[in-house]
C-alpha cells in the first residue's frame, strides 16, 4: 500500500486525536498520564495537538499507562507506524549523480562487508561498524572499497527491475503465508 502525503498527515492528526480521547475516557490529567509512562507532560501535550509525531516506544508506553486492550492497542499501534511514515517528495533516484541499485536478498556473494561503508569518489571511505565509523584516505583503502562496490554493482538490479524487486517484497510482507499469523515486532502472536 503506498501512502499520499495527504493520508500521512491525516494518521498523524487522527492518532492524536486518539490518544487525547484514550486519556479522557481514563479519567487522567496530561500531568497523571505522563507520570505513568515515563514522559513529560510537555511531550504529551504535544503528542496529543499533533505538534510532535510520536516514537513507537512512546505510543506503547502510553497505550501500557492506559491499559488498552490488546486488540485496540494493536489498531493504535499500526497507525502510530504510518504516522511515522516520512514522506519525501523528491525521489533519490532523480537526484543527480544518485543511481540506487537493490542486491536481492537471494543472490550469492563472494565476500561482503559486515558493515556499510561509502566511498565518496577516489579519495575517502567511510565505513560504518556497530561499534563506530572509521575513515580511510589512504589510497590503497578507497582502492579496495572501490572494488567491494563494483561488485555489489554488479550484482544489483536497478530501475524498473528494482521497482518489481520492491513490489513483490512489499507484498509478500503485507500477506502473511496461508496458515500463519503475522508476529509483532516483539516476536509474540
């Protein structure tokens, strides 16, 4: 499903909205409800005028303060994802000097990095690990990034190829297979 900025802008509002008669219906005060979950009474006026799109975690913690049921909190949850949903208007792929390429999670490769790394032209790498970044401006280094990428390159599909690529991943996450219940992020049913 592919959202319109106008959709995303309307989650945000209705989650709010949500949230504020959620508070109410329980008989608590901004200050009462933010004392229970952990967050400021500011964040919570906040979040509840629209003026702040909420964390995921934020949203739990106030669904748990609340006591929402299980079934209803699920809803509230599944619309707190869309509202934190960005929309970008320009698309990456028309930015000059950007071609994003996707490698299916299928194809075999001969070595890859247990990391991310960017190479900005023939002078500097930058390698993102858990731990921190690393940057190489030794030649030799950018060298053998510059390899590590032609071959992820290689391997990549790109335009309308990426496109379908994306399309059928999304829908297979969207439908959960025949027989199955789709799991919350946690891992529990």
């Amino acid at each position: 499903m592919t959202f319109a900025p106008e959709q995303l802008d309307r989650s945000k509002a209705d989650l709010a909205q949500l949230l504020r008669d959620l508070r109410k219906r329980a008989g608590l005060s901004g200050d009462r409800l933010a004392r229970r979950c952990g967050l400021s009474q500011s964040t919570i006026s906040k979040i509840e005028t629209g003026r702040k799109t909420p964390r995921l975690t934020e949203v739990e913690s106030i669904l748990r303060a609340l006591e929402v049921p299980a079934e209803l909190a699920e809803d509230i949850m599944s619309l707190a994802r869309i509202a934190n949903t960005e929309w970008q208007g320009v698309r990456a792929s028309r930015l000059p000097n950007v071609r994003l390429g996707i490698v299916p999670n299928d194809v075999v490769t001969g070595r890859g990095p247990m990391n991310t790394f960017t190479v900005y032209g023939t002078y500097l790498t930058t390698v993102e690990t858990f731990t921190g970044r690393i940057v190489f401006r030794d030649s030799r280094d950018v060298a053998e990034h510059l390899v590590i990428f032609a071959m992820y390159e290689d391997l990549a599909i790109f335009g309308t190829a990426a496109d379908g690529f994306l399309s059928t991943v999304a829908a297979d996450f969207r439908s959960p297979a025949p027989g199955t219940l789709p799991a919350s992020r946690d891992g529990k049913v």
